[in-house]
C-alpha cells in the first residue's frame, strides 16, 4: 500500500466509514480508528504546541492487515483532527507494513524512528530465525504532518549476532551529549532483550549493550521505553511468553516496567522488580513522551494482541479496538502511579456528591461516566455493579474485575492490594478503566453491553466512603471526510 494506492481506494470505503461512526458502541471520549483496525501508538510527541497521536492502522480492514501510520493532532485533549495518514509501506524496507516507533523533536524538526517490516515470499520459512526483515528507518519532518525521505539506519547485520530476526519498536531519547535508541529483541535462545544504540548525530548508530532480565523473562521484548520520572528511571517493555502465576501474568501478553539503575553515558544498567501496568483485559503497546509542560504521559492500545476472547461486536460494523485515555505518570514510593491526564475533567458534567451508604441506583443512558470513592477507614468488603454484568468486587484484600456475556469471552481479572482507599472509574460506552488507590493499580477492558441504558449500584458492601459521580461528555474529532 501507497499513498497512490491509498488515495485511489478511499472513495470506495466511505460508506465503510460511516458505518464505523454510527456503530452505538462507538467510544465517545477515545480514540479509535475512523474506520478499519488501530493498535500501538507511535512517534507521541508534542511539537510546537500540538500534540501528535500517530498510530499502527488498517484503514479499510477490520482485522489484521497491512499496516499504515494513522494520524490524530490535539492542543488540549478535547478538539482532536483526524489528519491524512502519515507513513505508508511504499519502499524496499518497509513494503509490508510501517510498524511501530517514535519521535524525536531537535532543532525545529521532528526526527522519527520505525522499524519497516519485509517478509520473504520465495522459501519455507519460520519468519523467526530467517525469512524476515525488521529494518530501523528514520524520516524528518519539518510540520508533523509530512515525512521526508526516509533512510535506513539499522538492519539486521547491526544487530547483535546471536538475534533473531525479531527486532523492532525503536525508541529514541537523548542522554547527556549523545542520542540513544533502544530495540526490542528476541535472541537465539528465545530470551527477550532491548537493544541500546547510541549516535551523535541521529544518522550513525553504534551498538552499545543489551538490557534484560537476570533471569529469561519472555522470549521477546516489545515496545521498549527508557524515561525518568521524578528522577526515578524506568524501562517499560512488553514482554511476551510469560507464564501465568496466581494475580499475576494473566494476559497472553503483558506490560509493564522495571526500575531501573541506570546510567547509560556509563554502560551501568541494572533492572529491579517488575510491575504490571495494567491488570485488566486491554492494554498494551504502551508508550510515553514529556510534552511542554514536563508532564510524562502514557498512550496505549486498549486491545490485546493473540487473546482468546474477541471484539467481533465492532468488527462487523467495520471498526476495531481503541486507544486507552491518556494518562500522566508520577511516582510514589518508587512505583510509578497512573492518572487520567488533567484536561479530561473538561468532560464532565451533572455532578452528584453523596455517600456510598446513600448512593442507591444510578441509572445512565450511555454508560458514559465518572465515578470517584473515597473510603472512610479500612474497606472490608465491597461490591460494586457497573453494568448488568459487570461486577467489582473486593474481598481479603483481593481485586476481582468479573464479566459475564458482554465481556465477550473476557471473564476474570484480579489484583492483590494491601488495602482499598480509593477508587475511580471511568466508563466510556464500550470500555471501562479503572484506577485504585490514586493510580497504584489499574484495570482497563473492552465490554459491549446490549443496551447502554444502564444501572450503576452498591451491595454487600462493609464500607462507607464518600462518592463523587459525574455524566461524561466526549471527545470532539473533526473527520477529513
């Protein structure tokens, strides 16, 4: 797929498109493809006071197909524009699919990084020791909306020799006087790994060291991300072929992070415990940038890559999956927290302030809202409906997230806690998130409810906490067609 190609078959997906946007599970406060399939966000950067949102993308297929770089812009998180797609597959290195990278800003320009997926046609190949190529490519745009030439930087012969041909998901930062790219990596051994780089000027990269785990943690690494926050260093990955424990490891995939010792002027790195992000169904393919205002947010794909259970309620009115709301990371006690970035609250409306013990039924016409406890004293025990079949629960220190046939096939996730002191959720039309304990822990799904005239109550509950409730409005995206 080109931009000639592109250009010549969008007038025939129209209809496909206004399908997608009359679908009633629509989410009304995230992004979502216009049509077709979204998944990882890429190149997030804020440049020149407006945020970019681009993103892997299938425009004209609900499912898995070629991938292209969609394109939303924003200056305040509300008003968002769906712009002309931004990365196509149209040269040797990437012919089969633009995947994932990142945005660098210097010098009025914006400097990305992506991995260009080949895939040979002409043997009997695994596509995991040979039989693929995951070329790092680098363009320059002087807007955010128009990429320059691109220009190969990294092929397989740079990478370390014991790599499969699994690497990918470039990330760029700069340390000190010197730039740094980290790779996702899978090697020989099916040991997942992240590849560091480094250059002078963001043209000639030199292989520095790899990072991992000191015991195998996954067969491959996706989606790495080295940042400070507070001071504290972290190294998010995607790590895949972790094997179940009790609360933990229960997706296929999994996203999270290490502390992280670091210093990588110095060749010092040495990685902590790792922490999920998420604890729910959705989420993965995280990645952060710091905006103007020195705030590290955090954008995900709010699906799961190879799960068991399916969205096939959208896909058959020509979309799927979404974005997670944006969310600002902060530290406490060395963990990193997660919040709904500030400017959502513009979204709010309809206010009741009430008590748990007083709060009765709320019954909503859309499923859209907000809805924050505060407990008094220690929780002991709660049971919160959010849904006809969509049930919180707490117990002996256990989280439990329970879905019944609008989970399509989702069914349980649990997390520990030391104890419950807050709560706030956030229920879009079809997705909720949910934050704990002022971000320590969150769970985020998919659910499609035959009706979004729902009711919202309390019971079996040993608590009392103060409850703020809001209607949400949503977000406003203006369409290029």
């Amino acid at each position: 797929m080109d931009r000639e190609w592109y250009d010549k078959n969008y007038p025939k997906y129209k209809d496909m498109r206004m399908q997608a946007r009359a679908d009633d599970n629509r989410l009304r406060y995230h992004l979502m493809p216009p049509a077709g399939w979204i998944n990882d966000p890429n190149g997030l950067c804020q440049f020149q006071g407006v945020y970019h949102i681009y993103f892997q993308y299938t425009p004209f297929l609900a499912g898995w197909g070629t991938k292209i770089w969609g394109h939303y812009t924003t200056r305040d998180w509300v008003h968002f524009r769906e712009e002309e797609p931004f990365l196509f597959p149209d040269c040797v290195w990437d012919r089969d699919g633009v995947y994932s990278g990142s945005a660098f800003v210097k010098d009025d320009q914006v400097h990305y990084f992506y991995t260009g997926n080949v895939k040979l046609t002409d043997g009997n190949y695994d596509y995991i020791m040979e039989g693929r190529e995951q070329n790092t490519i680098h363009v320059i745009s002087a807007d955010g909306m128009s990429a320059g030439e691109k220009e190969l930087v990294l092929s397989h012969s740079d990478y370390p020799q014991d790599m499969t041909r699994h690497v990918r998901d470039p990330k760029v930062f700069a340390q000190g006087d010197s730039y740094y790219m980290l790779l996702g990596a899978r090697d020989n051994e099916d040991k997942g790994c992240a590849l560091l780089f480094r250059s002078k000027d963001l043209e000639h990269w030199t292989y520095v060291q790899r990072m991992d785990a000191q015991k195998d943690f996954g067969y491959m690494w996706e989606c790495p991300d080295l940042f400070t926050v507070a001071g504290h260093p972290f190294l998010l990955v995607c790590p895949q072929g972790m094997p179940e424990k009790e609360h933990c490891y229960q997706n296929i995939y999994q996203c999270g992070y290490f502390t992280a010792e670091q210093d990588v002027r110095k060749g010092r790195f040495e990685l902590g415990e790792f922490q999920e992000l998420d604890k729910g169904f959705d989420f993965y393919a995280a990645q952060t940038f710091e905006d103007e205002r020195g705030r590290r947010i955090l954008l995900a794909w709010m699906g799961m890559p190879d799960a068991d259970y399916d969205n096939k309620v959208t896909a058959d009115q020509g979309w799927i999956h979404a974005l997670a709301m944006p969310r600002v990371l902060t530290v406490r006690a060395g963990k990193l927290l997660q919040n709904p970035l500030e400017e959502m609250a513009q979204l709010r409306k309809n206010q009741r302030h009430t008590t748990l013990r007083a709060f009765g039924r709320q019954k909503t016409k859309d499923c859209c809202f907000e809805l924050r406890l505060k407990f008094c004293g220690q929780a002991e025990a709660m049971s919160l409906w959010l849904r006809e079949d969509v049930k919180l629960v707490y117990k002996s220190g256990t989280l439990i997230l329970c879905l019944g046939k609008s989970g399509c096939k989702r069914k349980r996730r649990t997390t520990l806690l030391e104890s419950l002191k807050s709560l706030a959720v956030f229920s879009d039309t079809s997705s909720i998130e949910i934050f704990v304990n002022g971000g320590e822990v969150t769970m985020s799904t998919r659910v499609y409810s035959e009706s979004l005239v729902q009711d919202v109550w309390f019971e079996d509950t040993n608590a009392d906490a103060d409850v703020e409730w809001y209607d949400l409005d949503g977000i406003m995206v203006q369409w290029k067609d």
